[in-house]
C-alpha cells in the first residue's frame, strides 16, 4: 500500500489517536548541547485554534479529531509541553544580505520532537512564535499574527503547486499584544518538516574553526534524509551534490511560478532543498524581472531575477563551510568543493527549461525553444502583464488558427510584439503536431489559475485581525486545488485591485 493509502488507512482504524499518542524520537537531540539549548514555550493567555491543517496533519497520522481534544489547542499554543517532547532551538549563523552573521538560531522557534510518519520517515514538529530562546536577541520570541497567517497559508499554497516546502499543522491566534511597527497580536504557527537543519548550521562551526561539529551534523542529516548515500565512500561529495541540484531545482521552481521569497539568507536555506521562513515573500502580479518584494532589501540582492544567482552563491557557502569533510588536504578539498558546485548549473538549466517549456505547452525539444520562451517573458515585463494569468490563458490558443488570439490577447498589454510571438507559437505547435485538447489540459496542470497574491492573504489578515477567521480556511480549500478552475471562486484569480497592486511586505513580515 502506498503511503497516503496507509495513512488513510491507519486514521480509520485508529480515529481516536490524539497528538499526546504519537511516537516522538529525538535524533538532533541526540546530537548533544554543542547544537542546541533546551528550551521552554512561554504560556499565550486566550489562545483559539483558528486553523487544523488535517491534510498535513495525515502525514503523522492524526485524524482531524485530534484537534478537538483540548490538550491539543494546549501543546500548539505553548501553555503545556507534549509529554515526552524535548523542546529545542538550534544553533547556527549565516550570511544576511551577502554579509556574515557569526551567530543567529531559533529566536522564536522550538524543535518539539520528530514524529514518525505512517508513510514511512519521520515530520519534525517545530513551533513558531512560542517564546524567548536563548538566540532571541533581545527579541520576545513572539510571532504576530499578520506574518503566521501569511506562513501557514504560503507553505500549504506552496506544497499543491508542487514546490518542496515546509508544511503547517495548526494555527493558533491570542489577543496578548505584541509590539511591531504598530501593536499587534500574538499567534503560533506549528510548522513541519522532515528537517529544519540549514546552511547556516554548517557555516556557525566552520567559521568558529570547529571542524569536529561538522562530521556527526552532515552524518546525523545523511543518515536520516539521504541514506542511500551512507555506504559510499565518498558520501559528503555525493551528498553535497544533492543539496545543490535539489537547491538548482528549487529556484527553477521558484521561477516558474513567479514566487519571490524575499530573504534568501544563508541562514533560510534548507539543506533538504525545502523552502523555508516565509516572510516578505510574494507572488508577482504584473511580471517584472527585477520585481523586489522585500522592500527592506534596497539593494534588489533577492530580487526574482536574481533568485537563481543567489541560490548559487549560498550553496557555495555551504560548500566552502564543508570543505574540512571534503578531504584532510586543504588544496584538495577546494578542488572536490569547485566540481560539486557545477552541479548546480547544470541542475537548474535542464530543470528550469522544462519547466518553462511545459508552461507554453511544447511536448518536444526543438532549437529556438528558449528563444521563444525568452521571448514571451519580455513581453510580459514590457506591459507589466498579469503573470499567473497570462500563462494560464495561453492555454486557449489554438494552433490552426489565425489573427488574433482573441481570449488571451485581452491580458498581454504588450499586444503587437504578442500578436508577432503568437504566429510564431503558432507555427512551432504546428511543426510538432500539437494537440490543442491534450496540450491545453497538460499546460492548465502547472499553470495554475489560483495563488496566493499579496492582496488575498491581506484581505485574510484583516478580517482575521477583525476576529473572523473563516477566510483562513477558505483560502486553504482554494490553493489546495490551484490549478482547477473552480467556477465558484472565480474573484480570487482576477487581478488584484488597483489600490492592493503595491501591498508593501518587509522582513518583519
């Protein structure tokens, strides 16, 4: 049996089973004080589940009546530890902006244990906002409301258009003030991943020239999330290499969705190629190859375009900060570490080309496939048109035809460059033998009609400040399904209003 069929089969036969039921390990844990420092959740006085994830919360076997027992509510809020929990905040550093940071860790996040999973592996269950840690900086430990909002729904929006990601359990609001730019309110996010190691817990040991950390740390994650890999001889060469293709692959996905994340710190990367914190991240609307989201980077350094670069640039950071497992001799480490990192070109040109050529629906390699593609990405940045639903509409064209492409023209602000691209779309479907039914049904399954724009999640926010929360599930059951038409939700793909266009997110976001 497959592994949702066994869990669905495992949560009928077991729909009692509640949180404090679930097998807990502790292998980071294990990995000793050097790590880590135990921690506590600070209690949230009138805390309310306002959203129970069951689609993920399926992944460790919990049936969705589990969130009805009130030590639930109690254990994702932080006003009781899970019996057998042993709460954590990791260490590690990183590179912000491009500059090094020698200490950083979970300043408002708590590893509580890892769960294993019905369908084979295991889910580590990490709560968000739950208080001061020792790596807080001064800081309280809280997260508000506005940004757990956007993380819970921007990492299950992630997860169905098939992008890796980490995933979100619950969500649990509290009126406790907490100070911002303005007031707001406080909120826990219990977010889940098979791992929540990243780049930056390689870089604190090598640059504090403790070496030794190294080894039991790249063992602990080979052995867990890349086992396949533990009997090679060169095992770290092989592993690396991984996380540079599941990175490359990562930002080609990125890409192709028009997704910015904001703050891709070395210290936000996942060793497992997951994407990781969201916060002043956004889904562009018109397309602009430049597009900042993050108006707290003034530089453009995370700009969309340069998403790919960066992605680069931070494996090679990872690279440099695990030449000491490469080889004793330093030379020699140097030269292993330069040949993973062509991985990753590699990687994402053969991945990120598929992909785009998936979107405009071409079944066959042909030269000046990229030119074609290029082509209608400068279109689209020349009138700012609608990226999500340019792409989409494309799918209504139909090779025989002539003139116009009335029905997809009406999005392209740029239509006289689109009219000439489109006779010659035309023409390269022709020579393939496009079948316009079979070809519009393949590009309308990873052109989605449905993401989570700046506008809807702000909309979600402030009925949800309002005391509303209804909205949070309701964009749940929307983004699960985006690439359906849903005739119903027909508002939520239309272009935002003129007055939403320019919503402002910033790394307190």
């Amino acid at each position: 049996m497959n592994g949702p069929g066994r869990r669905r089969a495992i949560l009928r036969a077991m729909p009692n089973l509640s949180l404090h039921d679930l097998p807990l390990d502790h292998a980071y844990a294990a990995l000793g004080d050097s790590y880590h420092a135990r921690v506590h959740p600070a209690s949230l006085s009138d805390a309310r589940l306002l959203h129970f994830n069951a689609d993920a919360a399926a992944l460790i076997g919990l049936p969705p009546a589990a969130a009805q027992d009130p030590r639930f509510l109690d254990v994702m809020a932080g006003n009781a530890e899970l019996p057998g929990g042993d709460y954590l905040a990791s260490l590690y550093a990183g590179h912000q902006f491009g500059q090094w940071v020698p200490q950083l860790g979970d300043g408002r996040a708590m590893l509580v244990a890892a769960v294993g999973s019905p369908g084979g592996g295991s889910w580590e269950l990490q709560l968000k906002g739950a208080g001061q840690t020792p790596f807080s900086r001064f800081a309280d430990g809280r997260a508000v409301l506005r940004s757990s909002i956007r993380e819970y729904l921007c990492s299950e929006a992630m997860h169905h258009l098939g992008i890796p990601t980490t995933r979100a359990l619950s969500l649990v609001g509290s009126a406790e003030p907490v100070r911002r730019e303005t007031l707001e309110t406080a909120a826990v996010v219990c977010r889940m991943a098979p791992s929540f190691v990243r780049f930056g817990h390689f870089e604190v040991f090598y640059y504090r020239n403790q070496h030794d950390q190294l080894r039991p740390l790249a063992d602990h994650v080979i052995q867990r999330h890349f086992p396949q890999l533990w009997d090679r001889p060169d095992r770290y060469r092989a592993w690396l290499t991984e996380v540079c293709e599941r990175t490359a692959r990562l930002m080609a996905g990125w890409q192709t969705v028009g997704f910015c994340h904001g703050v891709m710190n070395t210290d936000n990367m996942s060793i497992l190629g997951l994407t990781l914190d969201y916060g002043p991240y956004g889904f562009m609307d018109g397309f602009e190859s430049g597009h900042i989201c993050n108006h707290s980077d003034e530089g453009g350094r995370y700009a969309y375009d340069q998403q790919p670069r960066i992605g680069h640039w931070n494996v090679s950071r990872l690279v440099q900060a695990t030449l000491p497992l490469l080889h004793e001799d330093p030379e020699a480490a140097v030269e292993i570490g330069t040949a993973i990192l062509e991985a990753y070109g590699l990687a994402y040109g053969q991945d990120v080309v598929q992909r785009w050529r998936a979107k405009i629906g071409l079944r066959e390699h042909r030269d000046g496939d990229e030119q074609l593609i290029n082509r209608f990405l400068t279109l689209l940045h020349q009138g700012r048109s609608d990226f999500t639903r340019s792409f989409r509409h494309l799918s209504r064209i139909r090779a025989a035809d002539t003139g116009p492409a009335t029905g997809v023209r009406e999005e392209i602000l740029a239509q006289e460059a689109f009219d000439a691209w489109v006779e010659d779309y035309r023409a390269r479907l022709r020579a393939e033998g496009s079948d316009d039914a079979a070809r519009a049904a393949a590009m309308n399954a990873v052109n989605p009609k449905y993401v989570l724009r700046n506008h809807l999640a702000q909309h979600c926010i402030e009925r949800a400040e309002a005391g509303d929360s209804s909205e949070i599930g309701r964009l749940m059951d929307l983004l699960a399904r985006p690439f359906d038409e849903q005739p119903e939700s027909e508002a939520y793909a239309a272009e935002p209003p003129p007055e939403a266009r320019h919503i402002s997110v910033s790394c307190s976001s």
